[in-house]
C-alpha cells in the first residue's frame, strides 16, 4: 500500500518521464493507485512542453523507437534541453526490452545511458535524474514482438538476449550502488509476490528473468506486474522528494 502522504508530495513536484510500452504499462499502474487516493491530485498529463511546467505535474511522453535505444538517449536529451532542464524536479528515461538482444554492445550502451544522464545532471544541476534498470522478458512463443524480434529464433535465444540486459543492468547497478538510488525495474519483475528470485539456467548460469505472473504476452506487464512496479517507482519518487 502507498501512503497518501507520499503521493501528495508526488503531487507537489514537477516530473517528467521518458518511454516506450514497458513505461506505458507502469503508468497505467500508477493511474489505478491514484484513482485510490483522489485527495492526492497527481496530474498525469502526456507533454513535453516546458509550460506544463510551470505548475506541479507528472508528464510523460514517447522518445526514441524502439530497437534504437541511442535514439532514447538523444530525444531525452532534446527535450530536456528544449525548456524542461531545471524545470523539472526528476527526470528519468528507460529503455525497452526490445532494446538490448543478443547482438547490443552492451558496454558501449550503458557508456552512451551514463553519460546521458551525467551531462544533463551538470547542465541542470536542478533536476534530479534517476536511473533505471531495462526491463526482462520470459518466454512466450504466442507472442508476435518475440518472433519479430528473432529472440525465439534458438531454443534457448531469449536467455541469451536476458543475459545481456543482465550485464547491462549490472553495469548501471555498480556504478550507482552508494551514489545515487536506482529504480531498479529488472530486480521487481525478477522477483515473484513472495520474494522468490525467478531465474533461468538453460545458458549454463541463473540468469534473472522477468516472473510470468507478471505478465501475458513475456515482456509487457500485466495488472500484477504494473500494480507492483507502479507501487515501487511511486515509493522511490516519493523519496526523492
């Protein structure tokens, strides 16, 4: 459960979110604890405009596409440094699982998030930027964006393309451990209600995957998986504040 003190300090400040669908599902999570605490008043509002900013409000917004997370990357940037830097009290971005396969030069795209994210921090010295882990899959052979994405190609491919958000994950998670807090996305659906940590060994290693009672398809999340992740960001933000 959220206090509603905590979401009436969310309320209070000026957010802004960049995302795909992953961040789509966790606003809708986010919506459905809100509705429960109607006092609280978060205004979700999908914006990039500067002006929106001249109040308390929670805006979102689309960046990059999907498959080119140094897209992600480069809108986030623009759009902070299109009027909303320093406006905004906590910025963050994700990437999508889509984003990191078998073939991501993992290293180079945990740099390129980095630096991102440490330019922007001295240019608004402001804002706070939070990071985020990248979301994980688990398998599901009904589902289209695993087929056209080739992750089911191999027996065992969606492992491979896991191992590497992974390693992803755990190069952002050693470089912010004791700096600054992370929200970390893949540790939550990596662990089941019961606080089990949900791992798949077929690649010779506990590779950390995404708990299928979170999910329909095996990457978007599904009203437990959003109501978790929601209820955990909100906790964080809250923080923050």
């Amino acid at each position: 459960m959220i206090p509603a003190e905590a979401l009436e300090r969310i309320a209070g400040k000026r957010i802004f979110f960049g995302h795909q669908s992953v961040g789509r599902d966790i606003l809708g999570g986010i919506r459905e604890i809100t509705a429960e605490h109607p006092g609280a008043r978060i205004g979700i509002v999908e914006t990039t405009d500067p002006a929106a900013f001249d109040r308390p409000v929670f805006a979102h917004a689309h960046i990059g596409k999907n498959r080119d997370p140094f897209s992600k990357c480069d809108a986030f940037s623009g759009i902070l440094g299109s009027g909303l830097g320093d406006r905004a009290d906590i910025a963050f971005f994700k990437f999508c699982y889509i984003d990191i396969t078998t073939g991501t030069d993992v290293s180079r795209l945990y740099r390129k998030y980095r630096d991102t994210l440490n330019a922007l921090s001295t240019r608004f010295s402001r804002t706070r930027f939070l990071p985020v882990t990248a979301p994980l899959t688990c398998p599901d052979r009904r589902a289209a964006w695993q087929r056209v994405a080739g992750l089911l190609s191999g027996a065992d491919s969606w492992v491979q393309a896991n191992g590497m958000r992974n390693v992803y994950n755990e190069l952002l998670r050693s470089e912010s451990e004791g700096k600054e807090p992370v929200f970390d996305l893949a540790l939550l659906e990596s662990t089941a209600p019961d606080g089990t940590p949900v791992v798949d060994s077929r690649d010779g290693t506990d590779s950390p995957s995404l708990y299928p009672g979170y999910t329909d398809d095996g990457g978007h999340l599904n009203s437990l998986g959003k109501r978790i992740a929601a209820e955990n960001l909100l906790l964080l933000l809250a923080g923050l504040c």
